[in-house]
C-alpha cells in the first residue's frame, strides 16, 4: 500500500513521515532524499537530475516518476510506503494512479497536512539538514546537541539553499500553484484526510496516529 503525505514546504512533511516510519514500521521514500542520493552516487538517472538542476531547469516529470519507481519496486512488496513529496503536480498524480492499477497497489491514504502560510515560513527559516546523513533538524524544536554537528552522524548541519528566504517564497508560490492542485485528484477517492498542522509536534502526531488508523480499518 502506499500512502501519501502532502503540504506546504514546511508543513512538517519530512517529520511527520519520520514519526510514522517510527511508529507504524512504513517505509519512507522522499524525493528530495531520492535526488540526493542518485546525484551523490552518479547513478545515470542522478548524472541526468545534476545536469537538469546545473542547466537551471526542473527535474521533470518522468525522470522524476522512474526515481521514485526505481525505489518502490525495492520496497518490500508486503510494507507500506509513504511518499514525501510525491506526486508534486497533478501530471505526477496521474502517473502514480496508473502505475498503481498496473501493480495492483491500494492507497492506503493521503494526508494533508493544512499549515498557515506564516507557520510555514517561521518552521522554514529555522530549518537545518545534515550533509552527512540527511538528518533533519530544527533550531527550536529538534536543536542539536551540540552546535552545527549531528547528533547521528556528526556531520555538518547547514541551511538549504531552498530553505533561504528569497526561495522560500518562490517555493510556496509554485506550491500554491503546482501542487495544491493534486488534492483535488484525491478529493473523491474518500482516501483524503485533512489535518490541522499548525498544531504542536505532539498533537499532529496523535491525530495522524489516529487517521491511520481509521484508513487501516476501512481499507480491511
Ligand atoms: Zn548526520
């Protein structure tokens, strides 16, 4: 089964995802992880995504959908998986409904995370990656424990380019734009779940705890 998690940038996507693999043993694939790591390992589709993202265009939506494929058919067939940062656009939405009926795969779910937009911009601005690991961290939430470094891996923790605030409200434009769209692709499957992200960490989780459950018991 596959289940979705959509929002904002800075929705607590990432986090969210995080706290579900933890919780309920789903796997987790997220694009943005996927990118990195074709693109660290100079895998053939990695050395297309550099020369795509180096030539200033968008990785587009087939390179984007045989990355994401390359790792669901990695996946354990009998475990859920849950897309962070996927389908983006509503053309990516479609490809994914249809590889889904072609793999006989249920959508366990979508969930959408509803953040205001000064909420996504005060969790952005405070947003930090490890370059080792990828680990994710927040300056006043999930601070490290010691300045800069990760606490996993030890590596150096450093603010995304797309982080920086001139890109953030690009980001949330093409957002608005690009992907809002896709939950109308959902609004009839009665698989789309709304939740108030703007909560505390803690509340979010129980209400997805909660949500995934319910999906869980009217799937069976
Ligand atoms: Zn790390």
């Amino acid at each position: 089964m596959i289940l979705l998690v959509m929002g904002a940038p800075g929705a607590g996507k990432g986090t969210q995802a995080d706290f579900i693999v933890e919780k309920k043993g789903f796997i987790k694939i997220s694009t943005g992880d996927v990118f990195r790591k074709h693109i660290r390992e100079k895998t053939p589709l990695g050395q297309k995504v550099s020369e795509l993202i180096a030539s200033g265009g968008l990785v587009d939506d087939q390179t984007t959908f045989e990355l994401v494929k390359v790792e669901l058919e990695g996946a354990p067939k009998e475990q859920t998986v849950i897309l962070d940062g996927y389908p983006r656009n509503p053309k990516q939405a479609e490809m994914l409904a249809e590889y889904m009926k072609v793999e006989k795969t249920q959508l366990l779910g979508v969930l959408f995370l509803d953040v205001s937009q000064e909420v996504v911009e005060a969790r952005i601005s405070n947003r930090r990656l490890c370059r080792g690991c990828g680990a994710t961290y927040h300056l006043e939430y999930k601070k490290p424990a010691k300045e800069d470094v990760c606490d996993a891996c030890g590596g150096e923790i450093y603010q995304r380019r797309d982080d920086q605030p001139e890109n953030v409200i690009h980001r949330l434009k093409v957002y608005r734009e690009e992907t809002a769209p896709v939950l109308d692709f959902y609004k009839d499957s009665r698989r789309l779940v709304e939740i108030d992200g703007g909560k505390s960490l803690e509340e979010v989780q129980n209400l997805i705890a909660d949500c995934i459950e319910k999906l869980e018991k009217s799937i069976a």
